[in-house]
C-alpha cells in the first residue's frame, strides 16, 4: 500500500467510527418547550405529546421536536409547542434530517438589505473604521507591459481577526506602472510603463493601508532568441540564478541562460525548440516543444520550491469541547489541515495531512490507533490532544513571532500563510462501531457515506494561519525526516464552528476505466477557492462502484440513486465569505491497496458553485460541467541515455487523447524533489525527448541512490481551458507571457486524471536474513511493487557462487496464489555452496533487463 492511501484509509477509519451507528448527538437539540411539562421517558413516538411534532429518541428515551417539512418548525405550525430558535431572526429554521435546526446563510443576498452574512448568520455589516490591517494578494508581480493582473485584499481587525467589508475598500496607482482604480475587496489594473520592483498598487479600508509590488517588463524581445521570466510559483517573486536551457527535438543542448535579480534571461533560440529551467532549491520545468512562430518569444514560467527542502507549519487545539450527555460518554473527533494551494491533483496526503503516528485511547480497554499527525480522538471531559497540520511556503509579514524580515523569510522559503481549516464532531462511546476499524474495510467511504445523514458535524477555519519552516532533517543523507520538525505555531479552533448545514446531491460523470475495470469509489469533496491561499475543505460525499461494476456508482448512498452523491458542507465563514465554492469529482481504483504490483489510479472533474442550496432530497443535483478524463496508462519513458526498445534515448511517448490540453509527466527522487515535463497531447503522441540537465544540476530521472535506479514516474492528463470555456489552453500558452500563466492551472483545470506509476522494486521476503541457511530445493519467494508480472515482464533469479550450478538462472511471472506482487521459485536440489549470491532482478516482456537495472542481492548458504 503506497504511504499516501494508507493516510487516507486511516483518517477515514477515524471518522468512520465515529459516524456509522449514530447520526446525530441530541446535546443541542431542545426539550419539549413552551411550559409543557415532559411527559417522562419514551419508548416510541406516540408515547411524546404530539407525534406530528415530536419524535421518541430511543437512546435517551426521550422526546424531541421533529418535523417533516420547514414549515413543522414555525409557530404557526408548532403552536404551544413552539421552538424559539425558529421564530427569531431572519433566516428561521430548516427542517434537516427531521429535526429542526436554525438554519445557515451562505450569502449576502439571504440577510435582506441591511444585513450581511457572516460565519453562516446574519448580521450587521463591519464598519469601515474596524479594519486595522490589510494585505494585498499577490503582493508581488512581475509580469509584461500591457497583461492584467487581479488584486485582492485582506482585512483584519485589531485583534487580527478577519473582516470582511461590505464597502469603504478604495483602490488606487501609486506609480506609472500601472494603470486602473476600483473598488471592493477585488480589483483588476493593467501594467504600464516599464520598471523595476516598486510599489504601485494600493488599497485603503477605513485607516488601514496595504500595497502591492509590480515590476514591469517591456514587451520588445530582442531577436533571435526567447526572453523568460522564471517567478516562485507560491510568492510571485522573480528567481534568480536558474539555468534556462534551449534544446532540439532530439534533446540535444542548444543554449543556457541565468536569470538576473529581475528573475529573466534571453537565450538564443530559433524554430521549434525544449525549454527547461533548472534551479536546486525549486522543482525543475521543462516545455517540452515550443514553436517560436505560434507561442511567441516571451515565456514566464513559474517553479515551486523542493517540498521537502524545508518543513513547518501549526499545531492546532480545540475549545469548547464540552458537548454530549453525562449519561452516554462522547467520542470527540477532528481533523485539521491547511489549505491547498496549486494544482489539486499532485497534492500528496502526507503534506495535507502529515505523517502518521500511533495514539492511545482508554475506551474501557487502552485501543492503540494510527492516525495522521492532523487527527486526534479523545473523550469528552478529557484534555483534547493538539495536532499539527504541514504547510508549504509562502509569504508571511512581521506579525509572525520570529520574523524579523518578513521578505528574507519569503525569499528563503522560511516561512508561509494559509488557511487552517478542521472538520469536527462527536459520538455516543456506546454506539463505537468497531468493525469500521476492522482490516479490508474502506472507513473513507463509510465517512462520505454517513456524512449527510448527520447534523452534528462543523466546519472551523483560521483564515491567516502564518507559521514557519525549516530545513527538513536527513535531507543532506537522502532520507527526509519531516516527523522529527516541531511546529513552532499554533491555532485554536472552535469545536463547535459552522455547522455543515447544506445537504445536496452531485451527478457523478460516467467513472472512467484503469486496466480494464471500473474505478470503485467516488468522492466529492466540497471546498471554497481562496485566492493566495489554496483550496479550504468544508465538506464531503462519497459513493462505491461494485454491485455492479459499471460506469455508474451504486444506489446505496443516502439518496439511493445510481450515480448520485449525497454530500454535506458549510458555507464559506470566518474571513472566507464571497469567494467562489468549488467541488472536486474524484474517483479511484482501490487496486493499489490491495496490489503492490498496480499503480495508484485516480481522475477528477471540477464544479463550480454559483451558491449553495438546502436539498437534502438530491432533487436538484449538481452536475459536473464536463465528464473523467481516461487515465494515462499508456505512458513509457526510457530513462537511458540510448535506446531501448522501440524507444530512442531519453524518449517519452505517451498515447493520450482529447478532451485533453496538457499533459504532465513528473519524476520524483528520494529527497522528494522533481522533474515536471509539459508537453501536449498531440507532441507526446508523436513522442519528445527529456534533455539532460546542465552541468552541476542532479538529473531528477534518477531516485539518487548510489545503485542509479529510476526516479518516481508520475502521469497527469489535463483538460485546462479559459474563462471561456471553448477556449483550450496548450503549454505554450500557459508558458506564454501573454497567457494566463502556470500559477493558475489550478483554477483553470476543468479534469484531470492521474497515475502514480511508482517505481519498479524487488525485495526478498525469504530467505529473510543475510548468511541465511537453506535447504537444497528450498522455495524462495521475491515480492515486487511498481511492475506486474507477467503483464510488464518476469522476476530472474540468478545464482551466482554455488556449486555445479554457478550461473543457474530462475524467472517467474505468475504471482502466488492470493497474494498480490508475491512471486516463488524453487532451487534447484542438486545445487550447494556457501557464500551464495541469489541476485533477483527484473526483466522485460522481451526478456532484457530493464534499464536503468532494479535488483536486489541475498547471500545464504546451502549445505
């Protein structure tokens, strides 16, 4: 099982057993109201005043206001049996899960004139004169004369809070290098006159003041070569020092240039040609074909840094835990990370969730649990564990305690900025079901499942979460040890947040194949986009594909449609209010948990939100704009500098069709640094070359391990399109200065679909030690990950060293019977020797080793 499905299987099993038998706590939900005396315990609902009214809540033996429709909750309906809650206020309550729960604003529109929505209520708008600091995002640009660049701005109060303002937000130039004005929290200005860094724009709320940094390029390119500008991807700030590299169609190296402070180079360069640029603190890029003559002579391209370079983030604490009965001990629950910024689909769970570790928690009997460093379980009444969410960098300022020089900080990647979300809830101990923990189960799936029944689940967020980073431990020796950093910064979320109070339905596309078969599961994972700062989870839906196994997912969600996904989220709230709601459509093959051999296979399609809307019967359901995308299995590299096979040195071929507009192949090293290559679909088909990188630069193809073996092989297929969406966007014209530029293929990413490949590997499980003793004729059993025998080629075993039978060669291609990636062979009984080299390694369907060579030596003795 890969690292990153592990973490997921395991967060999910948590939350699984927290939401299987239960639904909802009955802490908050009021008794009989209205002066009418409790009619005592209840075993049924007739039992309880009113049974059109009232329901029996047989774990309390209880009754409780129940409803069928909104209007069950209103006086009019409910009498002398009236809920206060309803009657008060703007919004009333909704009838959710028939209980009647205050209901939640998602926007402003729902609050009437004078009012405003905020943290799902309505409310007076903020004054103007609250805001006491700001910050612009981006706050650094560095683009060509002429492009247009969309600002934004943060708002908080004195005591750092966020705000949100409904007007008093006045934009204006500062310099010549822009030009426009506006107002609100957004505005869009054009770059001017050519110049370098310095303050342009600016943006007043109330007495808060906060700019923006702009460097203008001029749009002439002198000719006979390409002028490119290589930006941080996370910062916006220019790089200096990386290495831009020209090469053919063949990968042959044809110029090199450094960028300068300003982050740009010209390099000479003339028909269709590579470009790639190299820095080590960032991950390389190349553009595997541009055409001078259609994509133009001015590249931006934008790097991000090593994301194990550097390791940091925030531990988060939970209040206000005190929730459920004295009579029926609670299990308490939350998970925690922090917003996602980027491309969606390369995110590992590890950097969302953080490694794992193993808890105790004293149920009756001390159960041992493992759980990302972001979960934590605990007992009501007992102090809630803190738990710590891993971040990327990014920019910060001064209010970030140690950070003496907010702009070195950013420069050396030292520090970051994001949104800390947690998701929480709670359950009866007595109701745990323990079978959701029980191995083979798919807990993520029970999570996404039972999600939606249940009204007792929050949303929390900290919107300016800053923190620090450094540099990770064991790097220097190739094995990163991110558990080992501790977390200097701290946010404290509110157990009882938001609480997700929107149910609805999403029709699923028709679920794309991965080696001949269905993918199994759906997920749809509800979010909002915040600009700067990454993607916020606020909620989740999910859905099996096995009874039967076709194109649709099953009928057992909540709804029991066919291809229909119930899900539950909050609205945006705390600081995040007006910004764009966006859903991610996954679905995946469980074949990489069950099989080492297979690689992780995945695809998402994007919908975005206009608003949210209260449905919880799915009648009208969300439908994604566009369907999966086919996973790319049909990629082959040849990671040797000559030919291979039907392949040329270095050649990357993939068959890979439309709707797609981008294709993404990325290598991966030990030290979790990368190689992306862009290429479209149509170049890829056709085949390309990866150059190799200058001199002084480490070739990323390569894991870096003193055996050479090959790096990671990852495999995306984009359809990215413009804000309109007929408009289909290439690499040249993400690259291109005139485009919209690398930094926003997140946003513009309508599906993608994945396949992490790995890497081939072969291990011994028996003999177990080295120098162990065999029997002649002994059965010795290899187990492979990464390659599927018999599909991709066998396992040789080759004897080195024995007696009579030195040179003996052994292969196998069939796996053992219920296992998956295990394979056996059997000596020979007329062989012996002491000091005996059994050297596994694996070969191709055509019976060669596979280059670079993937190996592994036991030495044992055979009497």
């Amino acid at each position: 099982m890969t690292p990153s499905l592990r973490l997921l299987l395991l967060t999910g099993a948590v939350w699984a057993a927290m939401l299987v038998a239960c639904g909802d706590s009955s802490a908050d939900i009021p008794l009989i109201p209205g002066g009418v005396s409790n009619p005592g315990p209840c075993t049924v609902d007739q039992d309880c005043p009113d049974p059109s009214l009232f329901i029996c809540n047989t774990a309390l033996s209880r009754c409780e206001p129940a409803c069928r429709t909104r209007e069950d909750c209103g006086a009019a309906r409910r009498g002398g049996y009236a809920l206060s809650m309803c009657d008060n206020g703007v919004l009333g309550c909704q009838c959710d899960m028939q209980r009647c729960v205050v209901a939640v604003c998602a926007t402003d529109v729902e609050c009437g004139v004078d009012q405003v929505c905020r943290n799902g209520a309505c409310v007076l708008p903020p004054p103007s004169n609250l805001a006491a600091s700001c910050q612009v995002t981006p706050d650094v640009v560095v683009g060509t004369a002429g492009a247009t660049v969309s600002f934004g701005v943060w708002v908080q109060d004195a005591s750092g809070q966020p705000v949100v303002p409904r007007e008093g937000v006045e934009w204006g130039a500062l310099s010549e290098a822009v030009e426009g004005s506006g107002s609100g929290t957004r505005a869009v200005f054009v770059l001017g006159e050519p110049g370098g860094l310095e303050d342009a724009v600016e943006v007043r709320v109330g007495t808060a003041r906060c700019r923006a940094r702009v460097a203008v390029l001029p749009r002439e390119v002198a000719p006979g070569g390409l002028r490119v500008l290589v930006v941080d991807e996370l910062t916006g700030r220019p790089v200096s020092g990386a290495a831009v590299a020209i090469s053919t169609s063949e990968g042959v190296g044809r110029g090199l240039g450094l960028t300068g402070a300003d982050g740009t180079t010209w390099v000479p360069a003339a028909g269709d040609v590579g470009v790639s640029v190299f820095h080590p603190d960032y991950g390389y890029l190349t553009l595997a074909r541009h055409s001078m003559r259609d994509g133009g002579r001015d590249l931006r391209f934008t790097l991000r840094r090593n994301p194990l370079d550097a390791s940091g983030g925030v531990r988060a604490e939970f209040t206000g835990t005190g929730m459920g009965n004295a009579a029926a001990p609670t299990l308490q629950l939350g998970v925690t990370g922090l917003s996602v910024p980027g491309l969606f689909s390369e995110l590992s769970l590890e950097s969302l969730l953080g490694v794992e570790r193993e808890v105790e928690l004293n149920v009756g009997s001390a159960q041992r649990l493992s759980l990302p460093a972001a979960a934590a379980v605990w007992l009501q009444g007992t102090e809630p564990p803190s738990v710590s969410s891993p971040g990327v960098a990014g920019t910060c300022d001064r209010s970030l305690t140690g950070v003496v020089d907010p702009e070195a900080s950013i420069l050396a990647g030292l520090c970051g900025t994001r949104v800390a979300w947690a998701l929480t809830g709670s359950m009866s101990l007595a109701e745990l079901p323990l079978a959701s923990l029980a191995p083979g189960a798919d807990p993520l799936l029970v999570l996404g499942r039972m999600l939606p029944l249940s009204t007792r689940y929050f949303s929390s967020v900290t919107r300016d979460a800053a923190f620090s980073l450094v540099p990770t431990p064991g790097l220097d020796t190739g094995a990163p040890d991110v558990a080992a950093v501790e977390y200097a910064q701290g946010v404290t979320h509110d157990f009882e947040g938001v609480r997700l109070a929107f149910p609805f339905a999403v029709k699923v596309p028709a679920l794309p194949r991965y080696q001949g078969t269905y993918l199994d599961r759906a997920y749809v994972l509800s979010t909002v986009a915040v600009p700067g700062r990454g993607l916020v989870p606020l909620g989740l839906g999910a859905a099996a594909n096995v009874s039967p196994a076709d194109p649709n997912t099953d009928a057992d969600s909540p709804l029991g449609r066919p291809g229909v996904v119930s899900v539950r989220m909050a609205p945006a709230h705390h600081g995040l209010e007006g910004q764009p709601y966006r859903l991610l459509v996954g679905a995946v093959s469980r074949s990489a948990r069950d099989d080492a051999t297979a690689g992780f296979a995945s695809s998402f399609v994007v919908a975005d939100l206009p608003g949210l809307a209260f449905d919880p019967a799915g009648e009208r359901p969300v439908e994604p704009p566009t369907g999966f995308l086919p996973i790319p299995e049909a990629v082959a590299y040849n990671f040797h500098a000559a030919p291979v096979g039907d392949l040329a040195g270095r050649q990357l071929i993939a068959d890979v069709e439309a709707p797609a507009t981008l294709l993404r192949v990325i290598f991966t090293n030990r030290e979790g640094r990368r190689w992306t290559v862009l290429a479209s679909p149509d170049d890829a088909r056709k085949g390309l070359r990866v150059p190799s990188p200058p001199e002084g630069f480490a070739d990323r193809t390569y894991f870096g391990d003193h055996l050479g073996t090959r790096a990671l092989l990852r495999a995306e297929l984009l359809q990215v399109v413009g804000r309109d969406a007929r408009d289909a966007l290439g690499p040249s014209r993400l690259v291109s200065a005139e485009g919209p530029g690398l930094e926003h293929v997140g946003d513009l990413t309508r599906a993608a679909s994945v396949l992490d490949v790995g890497r081939p590997e072969v291990s011994w499980l028996y003999p177990e030690l080295e120098g162990q003793r065999l029997s002649r004729g002994s059965a010795i059993r290899v187990k492979v990950s990464g390659f599927r025998p018999g599909a991709d080629g066998r396992v040789r075993v080759t004897m080195l060293g024995a007696t009579d039978c030195a040179g003996t060669v052994l292969v196998a291609d069939t796996p053992v019977a219920s296992t998956q990636g295990e394979l056996e062979l059997q000596l020979p009984k007329d062989c012996s020797g002491l000091g005996v080299s059994l050297v596994a390694a694996l070969e191709d369907a055509q019976g060669e080793l596979l280059v670079p060579p993937v190996v592994a030596t036991r030495g044992v003795d055979i009497p």
